[in-house]
C-alpha cells in the first residue's frame, strides 16, 4: 500500500536529515588496502564535496565521517548492479571499473559489522521520531557529477542531466512530498527532475512496505551548480542553494 500520509501530519521534530557520503577520513591501519593513485582519484569524483553545508539545517542530522570509498552507509545504485560492480557497502573497484582494493576478511568482518551497527542508530533514530511524532520524515540528501562516471555506463542512459535529482519511493515517498520540493527548485530557476539519474530513496529493511509512519525522499544536487572548473566550490552559491533547502523545510510547515 502507498504511503497515504498529508503535508498535515508532518511536525517540525519529525524531520531527520541523512547525508551519507560528505565524509573524507580513512582510519589509518586500513589504509595500506587501497591501490593510492587510484583511490586518490575516486576520492574527488564520488565525495558528495561540501554536502554538509548545502543542507545545514536546525534539523537532527545524521553526517558519518568516513569516506564512501571506505564505507558506502548509503548506496545510491541498485544494490545487485553495485555489487557485481565492486561498488557495494564495501568498495572493491574504482569508478573506472578497475580493482583498486583488498579487503581481508578480518577487515570485511569488522566493515559489515560497522554497517550494520550505523543502519540499526538509523533504524532507532526513525522508529524513535514515529513513536512519539506519530510520522518520520526522512531527507537523504547527495550531490552528483555532471557527467557519468564510466561504470554508470553499463546500467544509466546518458542524457543531459538535471540541476535537480529528486529520488523516490513508490511506497514511502508521497507525491506532493516529490512536487513540492521540484517545485520549489524550478521556483528558482533550477530543472528538477523525479529519479534521474539516479532513483533512490534509501528505507531500512525493517520499514519498507511495512510501516507507513516513514516518508521519505533524497534531495540531489548537479555539483555543477557550485563547483567551479570541477575544482573550487564557490560559497556564494553553496549558501544560495542552502537558502532553497531551508526554503523547502519551511514550506511543509506553511
């Protein structure tokens, strides 16, 4: 059954963001497993660069530390595509599709635990906030290339791509949740696009099409639109693009 939920239910504490791949650290004794060059490389293409300030908010805010490339908490790709790609939970292989890792299996046992143990706090967090709120709206939020990475290739058309990914749930996700955050982006002169190029509104197992207290949604944003060159983010526009968001919060409770 859909998620049948109105703007109406919603309450400023039920609001918990999630930005999953903004992280840069490696704990130093797992290093050593990565082939340096290319890893170095993947680093700059697939960290979500300054994430963490285009979605600041007075929201609790789930923002891990590490590095993508050495824990994925949040895939965005189908997970049976990403894995027979070496791009599951744990990487394997870099975005050129060559193998740049070695995982050991005392290093895979610890790294599965560690999964695990974020997805049960995220499962808390959410089933904490539909307990007492009654509903838990859940914002993923990323940031994408401009262009495809070449393993994308084997699985997303390539076509121009928005200023705007809105990711959704056909369960968790309601469409005036969907319409009124594009709405709000092409306001601003900004295309928005539904679940391209990517279609992913992560919902912990023990949630999805059980529990319709959780709504949920992934807000993407074309680094484009604040990196300059492909190399320097530029503020002015990161706290323009913040001002949105904010904007956006502010709307569900207007």
């Amino acid at each position: 059954m859909p998620c049948f939920h109105r703007m109406e239910s919603l309450c400023r504490d039920s609001i918990l963001i999630h930005i999953p791949h903004s992280g840069t650290d490696f704990p130093s004794e797992f290093r050593d497993s990565y082939t340096v060059p290319l890893l170095e490389n993947d680093i700059d293409l697939c960290t979500d660069w300054d994430s963490e300030k285009l979605f600041r908010t007075e929201y609790p805010t789930l923002c891990p530390s590490l590095s993508k490339c050495y824990i994925d908490y949040s895939c965005i790709y189908p997970p049976e595509i990403a894995l027979s790609l070496g791009r599951g939970p744990l990487y394997t292989h870099n975005s050129d599709g060559m193998p740049f890792r070695y995982i050991s299996d005392q290093e895979k046992t610890y790294l599965l635990n560690e999964f695990e143990s974020y997805h049960r706090r995220l499962s808390e967090l959410i089933a904490r906030k539909c307990e007492m709120y009654g509903i838990c709206l859940l914002i993923h939020c990323h940031c994408f290339n401009n262009s495809l990475l070449p393993f994308e290739k084997n699985f997303i058309s390539e076509r121009i791509r928005p200023d705007i990914c809105i990711g959704t749930d056909p369960y968790h996700t309601p469409g005036w949740l969907s319409e009124l955050i594009c709405g709000e982006y092409e306001k601003n002169g900004f295309s928005a696009e539904l679940n391209y190029p990517y279609s992913h509104a992560s919902v912990p197992a023990n949630f999805h099409g059980k529990d319709m207290r959780l709504l949920t949604v992934s807000v993407m944003i074309n680094k484009r639109l604040y990196i300059e060159n492909n190399e320097f983010p530029d503020m002015t526009k990161i706290d323009l693009l913040n001002g949105i968001f904010k904007n956006i919060l502010y709307a569900l409770f207007s």
